[in-house]
C-alpha cells in the first residue's frame, strides 16, 4: 500500500535527524516507544561506500575517510555497531527506569527525557570501540579462525558527548551501600542468535565504575544523538569495551549480588587454548592501537615525497609515541605527532615517505603509551576475536 502524504513526510524526517515527539506529532503520527528503522541494513543514516563498509546490521567507517576531519569523528562517519535495527523514540514517549535489590525502597524510580535534561550536566571526550576493532587481521596475518563481523580497524570513533554522571542518577534513585552491580539495558529489539532468544542488549558494570566516569549522554558533538548513536539517550563507558556503552538506554537494574547476561557469559569474553576453560574473566578495557589514513592497497608513486598519516590511540593511558616502518617491520622510526596526548581521545601523527622500488609494500605503525604498553608482533588467539592489538601491516603499491 503506497505510503499516505503524512507517512512520506516522517520517512523524510526520519532520514535527516531525531525526530522530537513536536516533530512526530506535527507529521500527523503517534509517537512510538520503539518502531522499527525504515532504512536499508538497520540503521537510519546514510551509509555511503566512501564513508562506510557495511557489515549486515553494522557498518564500519572506512579509516581514510577520517583524513580530512579533526579529532573528533562526525556524526556522519561515525561507525554503527547495532545487534538488531535501530529504533526511533520520541524523547517525550522516552523513560529511564531505575530499580533492583542496590536501591532503598522497593518502588522502581522513571526519569523523563526533560528531568535528565535538568540535571547538571559534564562534557566528555571518549573514545567507542567495538571490542571485535581488528578481527579480521587474527585471519588475514595470523592465519587464524574467529567468529564475527569482519571488521578492518574501522569501528572505532571519538566524538565529545555531553550528559549527566550516572553517578548523579543513582543518588536521586536511592543507590544503596550494598549496591554491586548495574545493569543498563537497551530499548533495541530484542536479540536472537543461533535460534536462541537472548533478550535485550544489557551488559553488567561494577559500581565502582558506575560510580566514576560513566555518563548518560543524550548529546554528541554538540548535537542530539543520531538514533544511530543512541537516541534518546545512551550509556557511555569511558576506556571500556564499545558493548558497555549501552545505546537506547532505558532501564538500569541496581543489584546487591553480582549480575550477568549473555554479554558478559557467553560473550566478551576470552575463550580458546590460550585462555582458561571456562574463558577470561568479562573484557573490560581496550587496548592500544594504530591506523593509516590511506587506503588499502593505495598506489604510492616511486621517487616522490609522500606524506603520510594516521591514528593512535590507547584505553589505558595516552599515547607517547608512535613508530612507523617502511620496510616490512626492519627499520623503525618516529612519526610527528599532530595533538596533544590525553586520556580518551585520539592522535593524529605522520612521517614522510620516499620510496625508491616500485612494487607491493607494507607499511607498519607501531603505538606505546604512557603506561609503556606497545602493539605486539603478534595477538595471542581468541575464538570470537577479541581485542587484536598487534601491528597492522598495511598493503600499498609502489608504482
């Protein structure tokens, strides 16, 4: 049934940026706690192949297209990890739900869109990875099997987000000594894998991390969140693992016994040879690594100067320095470093390249932090391809 003139203005609305419930109610149309995307692959914003590499429901930012922008990652390259569709939630029709055993009183406590938005508020720059960032090189350079999406070193993006401490949110709800753990959940559809229903996306935090540097962001760069990105509102983890940032938040459970989900059991967790029977304990932080702006397999011309760029970047400290080898890993150098090292942000480096064979190559980057962690050589294995830190070697054609 063709689409009524209301329905082709919210599908167009839809497409630009996050629809207000004033927006839906003006286009003649309800507002929803959690409708389906109307857009190819999940998601609401373009995703065009200069920018992006999709990957079923997610889409990955091609890393060369970030050259051209400064530190933080636009909305519009930002990549999209999504286990279902994105939902559309009106900020009005939107609650966050604060109950469990860590709480004094037994009556859960809603906050809407507008008390959140009342609280005082921080501003933070932060770094989201997925902590599958790289798994595609435990197969193209280790010759080993993982399950997962395919992804190169594009899931990953900087952007400054702006919300209130959850810390603040959990005193107002009554956060209990006894309190352990929470648990955010998302407003996404539910998930299934493998035929099995494992609900919604939710994955535990100890308190002492809630309690720290986690806010509940409803901005990114100074702009409401994209829906891709968590509108209404979204969890964001600092330093940790992308799936700790829970997008679409709208539930908190607060516990006084440990929690789990399948998020931090069955998943994002370390299992293989090298690691415990029963797997690692849950992943928390990233890792460190490094990234070329410049495509893969780019064709370099012989005999001519070649500035070359990229990123670095490390969950547990700022980077110190960065390394690059021309040569396949035989000789190393410095690279210049473009800004200023800080914890949860990036740095932009290059180095100047004048290569005098024709033929293929690979260029290596090599980043240490300030807590004297370096990529490695090599990654130890892990089934599902977690957290691959070692060098990239990065194929180029000199011509």
């Amino acid at each position: 049934m063709p689409a009524s003139p209301d329905r082709r203005r919210l599908l167009r609305l839809l497409a630009a940026a996050p629809v207000t419930a004033s927006a839906l109610a003006a286009a003649g149309t309800a507002p929803a706690r959690a409708v389906p995307a109307p857009a190819a692959a999940g998601t609401v914003k373009p995703l065009p192949p200069e920018h992006f590499t999709v990957h079923g429901t997610n889409a990955e930012t091609v890393f060369s297209s970030l050259r051209d922008t400064g530190t933080l990652t636009p909305a519009d390259r930002f990549f999209v990890r999504n286990h279902t569709s994105t939902p559309l939630i009106g900020e009005r029709d939107w609650r966050l739900t604060v109950w469990g055993s860590g709480l004094h009183g037994s009556r859960p406590v809603e906050f809407s869109y507008d008390q959140l938005r009342s609280m005082p508020s921080v501003s933070r720059t932060a770094l989201v990875e997925c902590a599958g960032n790289a798994r595609s090189y435990f197969a193209s350079q280790q010759g080993e099997t993982v399950s997962g999406t395919p992804w190169t070193l594009g899931a990953v993006g900087a952007a400054r987000w702006r919300g209130v401490p959850l810390r603040d949110v959990l005193h107002r709800a009554g956060l209990s000594s006894t309190a352990v753990d929470i648990m955010p959940s998302g407003l996404d559809g539910e998930v299934v894998s493998g035929g099995v229903n494992l609900g919604r996306v939710r994955r535990p935090l100890p308190v002492a991390k809630a309690l720290d540097d986690v806010i509940l962001a409803y901005e990114m760069n100074g702009e409401p969140l994209p829906y891709d990105h968590g509108f209404p509102v979204r969890v964001i983890v600092p330093a940790w693992i992308g799936i700790a940032s829970v997008k679409w938040v709208g539930d908190i459970e607060v516990s006084d016994t440990p929690l789990a989900s399948p998020w931090n059991t069955q998943l994002y967790r370390l299992f293989g040879a090298a690691h415990p029977p029963g797997g690692s304990a849950p992943l928390t932080r990233q890792t460190v690594k490094s990234a070329w702006e410049l495509p893969s397999g780019a064709a370099l011309e012989a005999g001519r100067n070649h500035r070359l760029t990229g990123r670095a970047w490390s969950a547990a400290a700022p980077v110190r320095h960065v390394e690059i080898s021309t040569d396949g890993g035989v000789g190393w150098r410095r690279a210049a470093l473009h800004d200023t090292p800080r914890p949860g942000g990036w740095v932009r480096w290059s180095a100047q390249w004048c290569p005098g064979v024709t033929g293929p190559a690979r260029l290596l980057a090599r980043t240490t932090d300030t807590a004297g962690n370096t990529q490695p050589e090599r990654t130890v294995h892990n089934t599902q391809g977690y957290l691959f830190d070692a060098v990239v070697r990065h194929p180029v054609t000199v011509v």
